[in-house]
C-alpha cells in the first residue's frame, strides 16, 4: 500500500513535461567536466545540487521530467547515484541518451575497491586495508550514532574472504567500489572522452567543435596536474583523517594515499561523546595525525572540538565544489582548489 517516492513522483512528473535540459549531468563536478565538453555546441545543466548528497538526494517531479526530456543524461553508476539507477531503467523517465561513467571499460579498468558499511551498522569499529589496499566507505553515514573509522595499519581486517568466497565477493562487488572518480585527473580525461564521443553521436555536425574542446580541456588539464604535481609533494606532508572518504582517487594521482590515516564517521547533528572523543584523541596519536579534513556542510563547531582534543589543524575540503559556478574552466579551479586545501599538510 505504501508509495516510494519514485512512484509518487512519476504520480505527477507530467505536470512539469516542458522541463527541458539537453545534457544533463548527476552532479556538479561531472557538470564542470560536461560544461567544457558542449562550449558552442548545446546546453547543459546539473540535476542534483551540490549541497546534497548525491547517494540519498530524493527526485522530485520536475526532476524527472528534467531527465526524461534531456538529450544525454551523464552519471556514474547506480550505487552512486542511487535514485537515478531507477529512472534510467523505466521507460516512462529514461532520457533519449544515458552515459554511465563506471561502465566506460577504460574507467572500469582504474575503479579502487574498497570496504562497503551498512547504514544500520550501530557498533564503533575500526576497519582496515593492508598498505596496497585502498580504504573506501561508498556511502555516506549521516545516521550513524557512533563514529566510524577505517584505518590503514592495523593489522586484522574486519571483512576478510577466503579464495572460496572470491564468486560471493565478486557478486557484491558493486557495494565495494569507490565511486568518487571525478577527483582522479587521470580518470577526468577518460570521462572527457566518454562525453565527447557521445556528444559527437548525438550532435554530429558539431564534431569540429566537440573535438577541438576536448583537446583543449586535456591541455588544460595537463597544465593543472603539473601544478599540482609541484604543490604536492609526498615526503613533506602530514598525516591527517577526513571525515567523508571521498578523495582516494586524488591521493592516489599525486601519491600521498598513505598519508590518509582515516575516514571517521558520524551522526554530524550530535555532539560526540566523551568516549568517542577519547578514542578518537588516542588512536589520531597513535598515527601522528596533524591535520583533520572537514566538509562544507559538517558541524563546524563538532570539527573544531575534534581538531583541538588531539592537538591538530582543521582544514575543509570540498568534494563537490559548492562554491563553483559549473562552466568551462570550473574543473581545473575545483582540483585546483583540492590541492590547495590538501597543502595544509605541508611542512612550512
């Protein structure tokens, strides 16, 4: 008898038939990427806003005619964005084009395996990737009680498979999958490519175009990594935890992944007890961490407490670019941006 929010939305979608958006991005990074790709050849718009989460945001009608009535609908994957999975898969809302990143085989081929959480997980617990491993939640935890944190020296593993589990392992190898590419620069011109070749198939008398904005994205692009190649130098920083794991593509690109001690988990609308702090305080000495990472939207005030109980910095990142106007440019200001609120980590 109870209605999900996809059928009440389809209820009343067609009231806002006349929604229209060309190509269509998930969400505001993919947007700045896209926005380069269609400069002089359509328009393009994002779908969902950067102040929500892409795993949870809601539909509305006018969302899904937004989808339905697009030329191309550009997201990453069904587990990530996860109420798109369900409209590109029904035909009263499935856009004209859809371009799955995770699907493109170059990409595929550079996704990072990690450790999936349940959302109903109540117990504090550390999970941990031996040191070739990379550490991942896929999924964000905004109604978990306790924190929760992932940890790179420890020396069990929560979630071990024996080789006789490797076909389970492999069935639910979807939940375990880092999704957040968009921060890769090696991943972003895989994406650009992805982007132009479908742009061409829908606009083919654009083709000069598409193709001479690709190359100038991969130019720009190319002069970005350099830079921040140059910023980010490994042997001269910190260690630090992030609250939201969501940059291992862009640690791993300028190889300061082991520096990242940590994702640390938990309900941002509550203070966190005493225990948890205590906790937190003595296993952040335990790995040396000088630095913890924030997020736009977390409780400033909650950081802060956090940051001054284990002697740290407080620095923010933002993994969606919030502040930036989606056009073309805005990718190489958003890894830009990364790289400079990673440099707190340097020793000045």
């Amino acid at each position: 008898m109870k209605k999900t929010a996809l059928s009440v939305a389809l209820a009343t979608f067609a009231l806002f038939n006349t929604a229209e958006a060309d190509v269509l991005s998930s969400i505001q990074p993919i947007g700045f990427i896209v926005a380069d790709l269609t400069k002089n050849v359509t328009n393009n718009s994002v779908l969902i806003p950067a102040n929500k989460s892409p795993h949870s945001a809601q539909l509305t009608p006018k969302d899904l005619a937004t989808v339905k009535n697009s030329d191309l609908l550009v997201y990453i994957d069904d587990n990530m964005e996860i109420s798109l999975g369900k409209v590109v898969n029904n035909s009263r809302t499935k856009p004209k084009n859809v371009l799955e990143l995770s699907q493109i085989p170059a990409i595929k081929a550079l996704l990072i395996k990690g450790v999936h959480h349940d959302h109903d997980e109540e117990e504090h617990h550390h999970d941990h990737h031996d040191d070739d491993d990379h550490k991942h939640d896929s999924h964000e935890h905004d109604d978990a009680d306790t924190h929760k944190h992932t940890h790179s020296d420890d020396k069990t593993h929560k979630h071990e498979h024996s080789s006789e589990h490797s076909k389970e392992q492999h069935a639910n190898e979807e939940l375990e999958i880092n999704y957040h590419i968009w921060t890769s620069p090696i991943i972003a011109q895989h994406i650009a490519q992805g982007i132009a070749d479908k742009l061409i198939e829908i606009y083919p008398d654009k083709k000069e175009t598409i193709l001479s904005n690709l190359a100038d994205f991969n130019q720009q692009l190319t002069l970005t990594n350099k830079e921040l190649q140059e910023l980010l130098t490994p042997n001269k920083m910190s260690n630090f935890y992030v609250y939201h794991d969501a940059y291992t593509y862009f640690e791993t690109a300028y190889n300061f992944q082991s520096k990242n001690r940590g994702a640390i988990y938990f309900n941002v609308n509550v203070d966190p007890s005493v225990k948890v702090i205590n906790e937190l305080n003595n296993k952040a000495k335990e790995d040396n961490v000088k630095v913890i990472f924030t997020e736009p939207q977390f409780n400033q005030g909650i950081a802060n407490k956090l940051a001054q109980s284990i002697g740290a910095k407080l620095g923010v990142l933002d993994p969606l670019g919030v502040d930036l106007k989606v056009q073309p440019g805005a990718y190489q200001e958003f890894l830009k941006n990364l790289g400079k609120s990673f440099s707190i980590l340097l020793n000045q």
